[in-house]
C-alpha cells in the first residue's frame, strides 16, 4: 500500500475558486478569447458521501455522492478559459468500481480540497476532517486500481489521504501501469 498525505495547508483564493466558460471537451473556439473572456466570481461543486441521494453538486445540500462526478462535473463549468474547485468533505471515496484501470482523474482547470467537515460547516481542516480516497473496492479490499490519483496539469490537490492502490508489476518499463500505485502524474505539473 502506498500511503501519503497532501495535508499542507492550502487556502483558495479568488484566483483557485473563480471561473467558468466554454464546455471543458468542447473544441476551442477562434471565437472565444480567454484573455478577455469573463468568468463568473466563484465556481463551486461539493462533494459529500453521507448525503442521502446526490444532487447536482451547486450546494452543501445538493452536494454529490461521488468524488469523479465532482471532478466532471467542475470540469465542465470551467470550460476551456475559466476555473472550478471541488470541496470534498471528510469520509473514504473508492476509485474502483468496476475495473482497476478507474482513476481519480484530476482535470485541468479544477483544483480540489479535502478536509471539509459533513455538510460543510465551519473551517477546512484536513487533520480533523480527513478524506480518504481509496483505491480499493468497496465490497473487496483485494480488488485494487494501479493509480488511486491520475494527476492533472496546472491544478492544486490539497487535504488527502490516500491509500490502497497497487501499481501493476511487469517486466515492461514503459508500461504507465508499473508507476504511481497512489498518484501517478506523467507530463504533468501539479501543486499537491
């Protein structure tokens, strides 16, 4: 098990939380101009497993359930100019599902802090709150992914645990596969 904590602490600014623009996967536009485009003042999807049935991630009470659909879901309103953040509150968060090529893949232009409390009340602190995100699967700790954190360029992850991923062993140097059983971050540049 690779186990490591990203625990320094971290307060968003106005730069990190604003933003939104032109669809994440849309293809860029000659039409629009990031440097004079016009983000909104803040963009905010929270992320909570205890809540009873996932909303659509806009507020504490209608936060979702899973970490990934944050992380989709803040892509898309940041589009191709602007920036989101996910707030994740204290809990374990599984990355395997189905297969243990599942990820939680960071997406450019979306940073994401841990360490929020249940519902989101009072200050983020990681040591009090901690949020695991865990490679493992729910129903079976033997079923691993190779990378519980695929990173992404140019975002901040702050306020995790994570555990329980298991890097694939080959005789293959150039597999991806071989590295980063915990965070893996090829060609990327990240504030963790």
């Amino acid at each position: 098990d690779g186990q490591s904590q990203a625990d320094a602490a971290v307060t968003p600014d106005a730069s990190m939380m604003a933003d939104a623009g032109p669809p994440a996967d849309a293809e860029p536009s000659p039409f629009i101009d990031c440097e004079t485009y016009e983000c909104p003042s803040e963009c905010v999807v929270y992320v909570d497993h205890t809540v009873f049935s996932g909303g659509d991630g806009s507020s504490p009470e209608k936060a979702l359930r899973r970490v990934q659909d944050g992380l989709d879901t803040a892509a898309a309103q940041a589009g191709q100019c602007c920036r989101c953040e996910v707030r994740v509150a204290t809990g374990t968060y599984y990355a395997r599902v189905s297969g243990p090529g599942e990820t939680f893949q960071l997406r450019e232009r979306v940073n994401v802090f841990g360490g929020y409390a249940t519902g989101f009340v009072g200050d983020r602190d990681p040591e009090s709150h901690p949020t695991v995100l865990r490679g493992a699967a729910e129903s079976d700790p033997e079923l691993r992914v190779y990378h519980v954190v695929t990173g992404a360029e140019g975002v901040t992850f702050d306020g995790f645990i994570i555990e329980g991923g298991r890097a694939l062993v080959d005789d293959n140097d150039l597999n991806a596969e071989n590295y980063g059983g915990g965070m893996v971050n090829l060609g990327v540049s990240l504030r963790v």
